[in-house]
C-alpha cells in the first residue's frame, strides 16, 4: 500500500463519484477505479457500494476514510517540519551540562537569549558528567557540552573550547573562624576538614583543589566527598567541614554557609564548551555563537 492509494481513496470517499474524483486526481477514471479495486483487494474488505446511479462508504469504507486522512495528515506534517528543519526554522539542539555549571549564570542567560531568537528550537537539556558529554558528542547523542575538563583527550573530532573562568570560594559553616575573615589563603585550610568531589566524578574541580592544597604545602584532610554541589553545600552548613567551590555556588543560599574569596590567583575553575568540529547544524552552530557572547560579557 502506497500513499498515493489512501490518496485515491479519500478522492473518491469524499466526491462519492469515481468521475469527479478522477478530475480531482488529474487522472483517468479507468486506472483510478482499478487502484481502488486492488486497494480493496489488498485489505480484505469492500470499501464502497457502488451501483448504476451512486458510490457510498461501507461501514469499513468510514472506519478506513478516518484512518487514512489520519495517516495523510501526519505525511504532510512530517514533509513541512523537514522542510522547515532543513530552511533552519525548527529543530533541536541536545545540550549536555555537568551538574556544577547549572548555578553559573551565564548558562541561563545563554539559553534564554537563545530562545527569544530561535522560539521553533527545542533544547534538550541534559544533566550528565563531563567524560560521559565526550562520548555522547563522540556518538552524536549530544551537540553541544558545557563541562569542566576531564583528564583525558578528547575523542576525535570533539574539541574543547574554554568558555568560562570562575573563581573558587571556600564555603565554610557559619561558626566557623574562618568565617570571621574576609578571605582566606589555602595555608589556612591546612588543618581544617575538607568536602571534595570524588575524583571519578568531579575531576575539573577535583584536581583544581588537590593543586591549590599542594602548591601550599600541605595534603588536604579530606572527610566527605560530595557528587552534588547542592549536597556538598548542605555538608557544610551541617558543620562537617569546609568546600572549595565555584563562586556562582553561592547562589544556592543556603543558611549557614558563607563563602570566602580565596586569595591565591590560581583559585580558579574553568568551563569548557566541546562540540564537533565538523558541525554544520546552523542551530547548533547559532547555540555556540549565543554561548561565545554571553561568556564574554560582563
């Protein structure tokens, strides 16, 4: 079965005149009276009652008449939203972001100027860790990732473009002396319990930290991990040590934490964007030109 045969059909269910319908198809009456036979033929049930002076549905003629528009219908929507998709005007871009970078805000600056410009877009945003984005880019399951780098090489034709730089903060529990200060150096950690991510799941603020503890001179005391900043910041204002963080952590608010700048000028982590460098996808292309500016923005 064709579309052009559940085209024949509903001509001929609507005029219910095998003449007018033929005029309507731009084709002769002999051939399209043939196609409805072998329609009728290949489905088992008689579609039409036909006699001398009229042409009516059976009853499995009207069950078929919906189900056929259904299915033309839907043809013709799928054919215009791949027209539209391949003129750029609708789409969807997979968007992968690491679970530290949804309190920068730049991102959700980003994706709402996005939006405005690109409303026929849809965003797939999904929260993933940055070495599962690389293979997810690798395979084409995402197109762009937003991830702290990881230590490995990127897969070919994934490349890594630093996005943004943010300093790190260390959050410390309310009662804290530390608190009392308007910075810290990392020197001033050297006894104190430390919150971290675990390695296999935040190595981009992992090492970041393990190098600031080192370039002091000292190992950190590390008493909990935490995968989710979130969490992490709830270790801390539960008093259970102090964390070194991004400083757009701060947004989480959460009571009895305050945050510190830290006085090295290495504290700092940063984001990357990754993408292939074969894209041609003009929104996700037009994505990465929103992500570009919004980052170099004050």
């Amino acid at each position: 079965m064709e579309m052009r045969h559940l085209r024949y059909f509903v001509a001929v269910a609507e005029e219910l005149n095998f003449t007018r319908a033929a005029l309507r198809l731009h084709i002769a009456q002999p051939p399209l009276s043939t196609q409805i036979r072998a329609l009728e033929e290949e489905i088992g049930a008689e579609l039409f009652v036909r006699d001398t002076r009229r042409v009516f549905l059976t009853q499995a003629g009207k069950e078929f008449l919906v189900r056929a528009r259904a299915i033309l219908a839907a043809a013709q929507e799928a054919t215009e939203a791949a027209r539209s998709a391949s003129a750029g005007i609708f789409g969807r871009i997979a968007l992968g972001v690491t679970a530290s970078a949804m309190f920068t805000e730049r991102l959700p600056r980003a994706l709402r100027g996005f939006g405005q410009g690109h409303a026929h877009v849809e965003i797939d945003l999904q929260e993933m860790a940055s070495v599962a984005q690389l293979g997810a880019l690798y395979e084409r399951v995402l197109d762009v990732g937003i991830l702290r780098k990881p230590d490995m090489r990127p897969p070919e034709g994934v490349h890594l473009e630093q996005w943004y730089r943010a300093p790190l903060v260390a959050a410390v529990p309310e009662g804290h002396a530390l608190a009392r200060q308007e910075a810290v150096r990392m020197a001033d950690l050297q006894r104190e319990a430390l919150i971290t991510y675990p390695r296999d799941a935040g190595i981009g603020l992992y090492w970041p930290v393990m190098q600031l503890c080192a370039q002091a001179g000292f190992r950190p005391r590390v008493v909990r991990e935490a995968r989710e900043p979130a969490f992490m910041i709830g270790l801390v204002a539960a008093g259970l040590g102090i964390a070194i963080v991004p400083q757009d952590t701060r947004c989480i608010g959460l009571e009895g934490v305050v945050y510190k700048p830290i006085l090295e000028p290495d504290a700092a982590s940063t984001l990357y964007l990754a993408y292939r460098t074969a894209e041609t996808d003009p929104h996700t292309l037009a994505m990465l030109a929103t992500l570009r500016t919004v980052a170099s923005a004050p």
